[in-house]
C-alpha cells in the first residue's frame, strides 16, 4: 500500500467508515505482531495486545494529523500499549543482553553464505537480538524508518538511537558469525 | 556488510504472523465498540428523577409546615372518619417531627442533586470522548 492510498483510507475511517480500517490492520499487523512477540514473548499475549493497539489507533485516528507517517504512529502506540503492559504485571524486564560484540564484526561478509541460508541465519539471529535491539533493526533496516522516526517511537535521544542501532547490527554480525562457526566445526 | 546489504537481506525475511482470523477479530471489537458507543446515554437517567421526585416531596412539606402551622387539622382532614386515637397520634407525631424538620436536609437534597446533575454531565461526556 502506497502512502497516498493509505492516507485515503485513513481519510475514510475519520469520516465513518469504520471497514477501512481493515486495509490498514492487513498492512501492519506482521510488524505489530513482531514487534508485541519479541516484547512478550508469548504469542497469545502478543495476538492481544497486537489487537488492543489497533485498537487503540482506531479509537484515536482523529488525533492523526498526518505530520509523521501512520506506521511510525502505530509502532509508538504498539510499543508503548506493550512496554506498559509488561510493567503492569509487574514483570521483571530482563534484557537478555549477554552477547559479547567482537570487534571483527564489522568486516563479516554476509555473501560468502548462500541465499537460503542466509535468511535462516539472519531469522535465528534477529530472534537472539535483545527487545530493544530487535525492535531498533526492524524499524531501521525493515521499515525503512529514519532515525527522527524511531527516536519518538521508542523515546529516545537520537545519538542513543544511532549507538543502539551500531550495536545492535555488530551483535546481529557475531551471532550469525558464532553459529557458522558451530556448523564448520559440528 | 554493509547498511545497503544487510537492510536488503532484512526485508528479505518473513516476519511472524498473528492467527488467521486477526484481522477479523480486530475489527469485530471495533465495530463492537462502535455499536457501544452509538447507544444514547441518558444524562438525567432514574436515579435522578427519583432524587428529584424525594427532594421536591420534602420540600413541599417542608413548605406546609415551616410556619409552624398546628397540624392537628391536617391529620383530622386526611382522616376524618377513622376513629381510632393510635393511628391519628402517630400520624400526628410523623408530621410534628416533619415541621421540626431542619432546613438543612433540604439544603443536603438540593446539593447532592446539583452535584448528581454534574457527575452525569462529566460521566456523558467522558463516555462520549474518542
């Protein structure tokens, strides 16, 4: 969907009909969902609170003025409808942060590996990824979103954003780096 | 690797996806919702009216007997053929302790009403709110 298309569907579910609304939710909801799983880490908690932040964006559409794009907007409201979620229960949120960067990281080539292995390297290693790092790459290098976008998104300062991402894509490198190395010597 | 290559080899991979009926289930709640919110709130509903209809029987009375008017002619008036000397006390003793009653309890009626009257304005509006 086009960003024309989908300000003219948003358009219509301001004005009352309610069913454009479901274009929108087609569009979205892999990445909500993704981002809700990684932070939950359970899918049938992660499918409610996916719903609920939808929900929340259809009930405050009227409050969209367009000024940023909808998916940044719907990301802020998925991101924050899960981080205070986890914080209601209580829940202890444990960064699981223990992957140690090595400085070699940087000069991994990724097109040494073969296509279809690549992608599975890539999907295990995303899944290692602590929340935040995890939430930062998808934004990023997904959705193609610039760094003003996830500062706002994730409520932090830009420099912060940039150093997350920085790290985030050297932890992604020795992930993938340390399992290709358990497969050579397996 | 580069940023170019790694945000291609990212946009690659296939995300997880929620249940089938996701989509499906999101919109049900909205229009849910939707139907919820279309059913009209009554700002002044029973509870009100019947507040209303308390405070005004007392004020009325209050209004009969506030002068100190002998109510010993009214309780013959309402009943003028019974006989019976028990009843007519009592009747007689409830309306006594009417007159003597303070002006204060309309004051409390009148207040609790204005403040009933607010509470459903702001709970109308706050219903109405996106």
């Amino acid at each position: 969907m086009d960003q024309k298309e989908e300000l003219c569907y948003i358009e219509k579910v301001k004005n009352g009909e309610a069913n454009y609304f479901s274009y929108l939710v087609e569009s979205y909801k892999d990445i909500v969902y993704s981002i809700s799983l990684k932070i939950l880490k359970d899918h049938d908690e992660a499918e409610d609170l996916a719903q609920e932040s939808f929900i929340k964006a259809y009930n405050s559409i009227l409050s969209f003025q367009g000024k940023s794009k909808f998916s940044s907007w719907l990301y802020r409201i998925t991101y924050n409808t899960c981080i205070s979620h986890v914080r209601k229960k209580k829940q202890e949120y444990i960064s699981v942060d223990d992957i140690q960067i090595k400085d070699e990281a940087e000069d991994f080539n990724f097109d040494e590996i073969p296509g279809d292995a690549r992608k599975k390297y890539l999907q295990q290693a995303l899944k290692q990824l602590p929340e935040i790092d995890y939430t930062l790459v998808l934004l990023y290098y997904f959705e193609e979103l610039s760094v003003d976008e996830i500062k706002k998104i994730v409520n932090m300062s830009a420099s912060n954003v940039k150093v997350k991402i920085h790290r985030a894509r050297k932890k992604l490198y020795t992930i993938i780096e340390d399992k290709l190395k358990q497969e050579i010597y397996t | 690797m580069n940023d170019e290559q790694l945000r291609s080899a990212i946009k690659d991979i296939k995300l997880e996806s929620p249940s089938a009926s996701f989509t499906v289930n999101v919109m049900n709640k909205i229009h849910e919702s939707a139907n919820l919110a279309k059913v009209p709130y009554k700002i002044l509903g029973l509870n009100f009216w019947v507040f209303v209809s308390l405070f005004m029987a007392v004020a009325i009375l209050f209004a009969l007997f506030a002068n100190g008017a002998d109510t010993t002619g009214v309780v013959q008036g309402l009943l003028p053929s019974s006989g019976n000397e028990v009843v007519k006390g009592t009747y007689q003793s409830i309306l006594n302790k009417l007159n003597m009653a303070p002006l204060s309890l309309a004051g409390i009626l009148l207040g609790a009403s204005f403040l009933l009257i607010i509470e459903r304005v702001i709970a109308a509006k706050t219903q109405q709110a996106p």
